[in-house]
C-alpha cells in the first residue's frame, strides 16, 4: 500500500469521515479509561487526527505514526490555537520506526485492513508497548442492512466473482484481530461509545470505491475495476432507485481494549 490514495484524500478526509460535535470528545474519555494516567500514546494511522485531536485537549502524550505526510500536514493545520502537537513520524505499520517498549499504549481506528501483513503489524505493536501496555482498536459500527453495507458486499461479491480474493490488503474484519490477538494471549474488552446518525446517498459511497479512497482492491486491472464498478452501478439503481436519493444510517463507535495478563 502506498501513501497516495491518502495524500489525494487528505483534504476532504475530515468532511468524509469525521465525527459529528462531541462524538470525537466521547470517544476520546472512554479511550482515556483504558490508559494509564500519563503513559505515552501511540496511535498507528493518525491521518489527519479525528482521533488524536480529542486525545491532545484532554492532555495525553500522543504520537502518530503514518504513510502519508499529506495527512498529517493536514492534522498540523487543523489543531486548534493553543493545543499541544503530537509527535508525527511517517512509517508502515509492521516496521514501526520506535524503540522497544516505547509506550503505554497503542491504538488503531480502521487501520489493518490496509495492512498486508497485519499479524507482523500486531506483533510490532506489542514490540513498542511496555510490560503492562494496552492495544485499543477502534470501528464504527453500522446496521447490516443499511444501503451503504449492502453496497459493500456486493462489492466484495462482484470483485471475488471476477477472481479477486479480497476487497483490502489486510484483516477482513474486526474479528480477524481479535482472533489473532487471542491466539496471543490478548484478553479482549469491547464497549460501545456514542450513537449518531449521517445522512449519506449511494453516489457518494460509489465515489469513494472510483476513487479507491479507503478500500483499494489490489492487483484488479483498471479495466476490469471500470467493469466491475458498472456492474455495482446497475445492481444499486436496480435495488434502491436513484443514487442520489439520501439515507439516514445509525453508527455506534467501538472500542476493542486487548491486554496481556
């Protein structure tokens, strides 16, 4: 995986993913919970900071490691006047640039299913965490059946169909992690932190897959991804009507906290 699909989606990331006023906030107390009171915290994926903002108001040690200096340029330009910076260092994650038992804790928010080798990215992770350190992974979760997760599996359906294995690099869930982590001797923790709502419509949904913004499909001919993504096109028109017609979705944000004992 490369920085580039990052680097161009840097500046509407925020727009695309960010967290409706005072999400970000109840995600960051119920991750301060699980952390040891001034432990350094590492945060794989930092991005553009959706995370690690709220993190720094609430005066946590933070450092971010990232493919994309786009990303976190635009992390730098988005802190509020006044808020401590975090420590940026570009990096992959199974080769983290940091020193052994390094920090209290890490933490991943939709990040290992771009990792091709995610169970040598969790294995460095736990190289960088000192004796006693947490790993909280973070998702949102969303109805099944809500228009945006179909579309997604059909996705997945119409690529596998065409002889691609898989939709990302990496895990293909959440559980994968969890699995992985157990067979580590990981004791896993989940609580769920704020509900929302966002209004969102298929054509939106369909520009990120153009664009392979969040979820590239590797090794698929850019042909054969133009085919595969009309045959998405004509499915989703034919099962829900126009495109741009707008959708009301639930989200919860999750945060999964592994701890070795």
């Amino acid at each position: 995986m490369t920085a580039q699909p990052f680097d161009s989606a840097a500046a509407s990331y925020d727009a695309a993913r960010g967290f409706p006023a005072g999400v970000g906030e109840q995600v960051a107390r119920a991750a301060l919970e699980w952390v040891s009171a001034g432990a350094p915290v590492l945060e794989l994926g930092i991005g553009t900071g959706r995370i690690a903002r709220p993190l720094l108001a609430l005066g946590l040690n933070v450092t971010g490691v990232d493919l994309s200096l786009q990303m976190m340029a635009r992390l730098r330009e988005n802190l509020p006047p006044g808020s401590p910076a975090p420590n940026l260092v570009q990096g992959h994650l199974g080769q983290l640039p940091l020193a052994a038992s390094s920090f209290g804790a890490a933490l991943s928010v939709h990040v290992f299913h771009l990792v091709a080798d995610w169970p040598g990215a969790l294995a460095d992770v736990r190289r960088v965490l000192r004796p006693g350190g947490v790993f909280l992974n973070g998702f949102e979760w969303r109805p099944p059946d809500s228009p945006g997760a179909r579309l997604m599996d059909h996705w997945r359906a119409i690529l596998q169909a065409a002889g691609q294995p898989a939709l990302a690099l990496g895990a293909r869930d959440f559980s994968d992690l969890r699995a992985e982590l157990a067979g580590a001797g990981a004791v896993c923790q989940e609580r769920a932190v704020g509900d929302w709502m966002t209004t969102r419509t298929l054509a939106r949904h369909l520009e990120t897959i153009e664009h392979r913004t969040w979820s590239p499909a590797v090794g698929v001919s850019p042909d054969q991804y133009d085919r595969c993504l009309a045959e998405l096109k004509d499915w989703a028109v034919h099962e829900f009507g126009p495109l741009d017609r707008e959708y009301r979705v639930a989200h919860r944000f999750i945060w999964q906290r592994f701890a070795w004992e």
